[in-house]
C-alpha cells in the first residue's frame, strides 16, 4: 500500500486561450478621430453635409463609447488636453465651431448640427451636456474668439432646451469668476439666448435647476452685490438680466425676513421689538408698506397650527389675529396698505377652504381693532376685490357694509346738524 500522499494537479504555466468577444477591445479614440476628421475634411464648411455625414458614421463608427473625442472634434478640431488644449500628435480639422465665422447665424447652424445629431443618438444627450460642461471649464485655455463663439452656441442650446441650465455651474469655478473670463462669457451667453427666446424663457430654466439666485456668484466675493451686477450688466446692454437678478435677490431677502419673523413670533418675541426690527428690515431693503403688510399676515398665519374642522377653525383664527392685531395695525398705515391685507385675506380664505365660513369675521375683528379702515372695506367691496371666491365673500360682507354705509350716511347728517 503506498502512504505517500497523491499530489494534487496544479494549474502552473498553463495556458488557457481566451475567447474573442471575451477579449476587452481597448480604448483607443485616435483611430474614430482619423474617420471623424477625415470625413469632416471632405464636408468643409457645408453644414447639411457635415449633419448628413454625422448621421451617417453613427451607424459605422462607436460613438456611445468615443462620445467626448467626438464632441471636442466639432467644436475645436481635435481631441482636447485638460486645460483646453489641442493635443499635437494627432490629426485635426479646421472645419470646426472655433474655426468658424464669430457671428450669431454660424452659431445658429452649429446648433443644429448638435440638435440633430443627439435627436438622431439620444445616448449622446448626457455625454453633450459634460462635454459642454468640461469646456466652460477650460475657458481660460481658449482665446477670446474661441470663447465668443461657445458662449453663443451655449446660449443658443439653452434656449432651445437641447441642453440644461445646470451646466452653467462650470462659470462658478474661482478661478474663472476671480479673471473676469466667467462674466464676460455670461455676457455673451445670455445676449444670445434672449436672442434666440427671451428673459422669460432664461428665468424658467434658472429657476427650473435653482440657479436663480446664484448669478451674483459670477463675481468674485468682493463685488458680488446687486448693484456691481446690475451695472455690469446693464452697461453690457443686458437690463433685462440685471432686473431679474435684483428681483430674484430681493424675493430672497423677503423669504428670509419672513423666515425671521415667523421664528420671533414662535419664541414669543414682545410685538414692539418684532416692529422696530421689521421698520429696520424694511430701510435696508427698500421694501414698501404694501409688500410688507403681505409678508406679516403671511409670517403670522404660518405661526400656527390651525384645526382642520371648519367650525373650529374660525373660533381659534379669530383668537390668534386678535392677539397679532397690534402687529398687523403697525404696517397698514396707508390706504394702500390696508387693501393689500384685505386681498391677502381673500386669497388666503380662499386658497385654505376652512377659512372660506371665516373670512367676514376675520374683517370685522381687524376693523374693530382698528387695523382696516371703512373707507378701505368699501372699496375693497365696490371695486378692488379678487376673483377668487368673489361671490361666496361679498355675500358674506353684504350685511356689514350695509351697517358701514348707514353708519356713515348717520355720521354725515349728524355732522350738518351740528353745522
């Protein structure tokens, strides 16, 4: 009997032959930039051609997989070096956006070139957008015209909702706001897009991906006020732009001072110095009383849970603005004012259908409490009120302007009686 132990096989130095669809084809873009340039070459400055010819080599050449090589050959000639640099060894085309004419209708062409490229090759939608991307950010490595150009394309596609507003946070790169390169190409981007749409359409997308108020960002820490932007940008013939940057600020610090408020109210703050800090708030930020009054009725109904059965509701609505009343009474001193709270009211009974049985008593409180006026309820009930649940509430203030209007016909005989 053999007690030596049975060695066990090895696999030392043996070969096993892998298959070829297991072999990894490795990454070579140089090959697809020869196809692209080659062919890019024979279409010159034919933009149809150059689209047809795109189409066309989608179906040959890998695009999903040389997405990046493809779109730096289209917009700068070649494959590009971080830093937005042309690599030297390898072949490159002057039929390129950065080689082309620097005027708004060339750019327009471009577009459509790209647009009908990623309609044709959705996949490339994503991999478009990093590209763009990626370029904002090699701005510095480009030259002035090179840069005017991206800037028009970039606005052209934004208007037209080829590409998303997100990619501008490439322009927030410190380096690019602190040389001034990412406000002056902003200046051309938004001249184009406004061009090609309007302001509307730039602030729809801004506020779409919350950039709406991050355009002050374009400037370095020490000049990032509104009125440093709003010069620049006016100055640059873009008012339009510096308009919706101021009111987007001042939505802004409305927000936050309603967010104040409403964190003063809950700890219980004394009325007076919730008054002296508003009149404050109100100076620094050139807000008026009729926007202010909005803010406080706003800051003072969110300060409470209110009960979700309408018989209840209107008890504890009546209570809660009895107490606030001295506030509400601090920031309705013009007729204005007092016809802005009582559209807010309306709005708010309106909009919080618990509220709609409320809203009569709620009038007839602040009046009491002399924060509404009857000159101002009779207005509002002749002439001023909302749309929104018009019938409903003039019916319920009918009997009550009926006492308005006797009590001051009575006041006006009394008056020639005593003359």
């Amino acid at each position: 009997m053999n007690n030596q132990k049975q060695q066990k096989p090895t696999l030392t130095g043996q070969r096993f032959k892998t298959r070829k669809r297991d072999e990894k084809e490795r990454f070579d873009p140089t090959q697809f930039q020869e196809s692209i340039v080659q062919g890019l070459n024979q279409t010159g400055t034919d933009l149809e051609a150059v689209a047809k010819f795109l189409d066309a080599s989608g179906a040959k050449l890998d695009y999903r997989r040389y997405a990046e090589t493809l779109f730096d050959i289209l917009v700068a000639g070649g494959m590009l070096a971080p830093g937005g640099t042309l690599s030297d060894d390898v072949t490159r085309t002057d039929y390129c956006l950065f080689t082309a004419n620097e005027d708004l209708e060339t750019m327009q062409a471009y577009a459509q070139v790209f647009n009908k490229l990623i309609r044709r090759y959705k996949y490339l939608e994503k991999g478009f957008e990093e590209e763009i991307k990626k370029l904002l950010l090699f701005l510095k490595g480009f030259t002035e015209s090179e840069r005017n150009k991206l800037a028009m394309l970039t606005g052209i596609l934004l208007a037209n909702g080829n590409i998303s507003a997100s990619i501008l946070s490439s322009l927030f790169n410190e380096n690019l706001v602190k040389e001034g390169v990412s406000a002056a190409f902003a200046v051309k981007l938004f001249k184009s897009w406004i061009n090609e749409k309007d302001i509307n359409s730039v602030a729809a997308s801004l506020r779409k991906v919350g950039m709406d108020n991050r355009l002050m960002e374009l400037f370095p820490a020490n000049k990032r006020s509104c009125e440093h932007f709003s010069k620049y940008f006016t100055d640059a013939g873009l008012k339009e732009l510096s308009d919706f940057a101021r009111n987007q600020q001042s939505i802004g610090a409305r927000k936050e001072l309603q967010k104040e408020l409403q964190e003063q109210m809950s700890r219980g703050d004394n009325f007076k110095d919730i008054i002296t800090y508003v009149r404050e708030e109100m100076k620094k930020t050139n807000i008026s009383e009729q926007t202010m009054i909005g803010i406080v009725w706003t800051s003072v109904m969110s300060s409470v849970e209110w009960n979700k059965k309408e018989e209840l509701v209107t008890e504890q609505a009546i209570k809660h603005l009895k107490q606030y009343s001295p506030l509400l009474k601090a920031f309705t001193s013009q007729g204005l004012s007092e016809l802005t709270l009582l559209l807010k009211i309306q709005e708010y009974c309106y909009d919080n259908i618990h509220f709609m049985k409320a809203f009569q008593k709620i009038v007839v409180l602040l009046y009491k409490a002399d924060v509404l006026s009857e000159e101002a309820i009779l207005k509002w009930y002749t002439e001023t009120h909302l749309a929104k649940g018009k019938s409903v509430f003039l019916e319920q203030m009918k009997k009550f302007v009926e006492w308005l209007k006797n009590a001051e016909e009575e006041s006006e005989s009394d008056e020639e009686e005593g003359d």
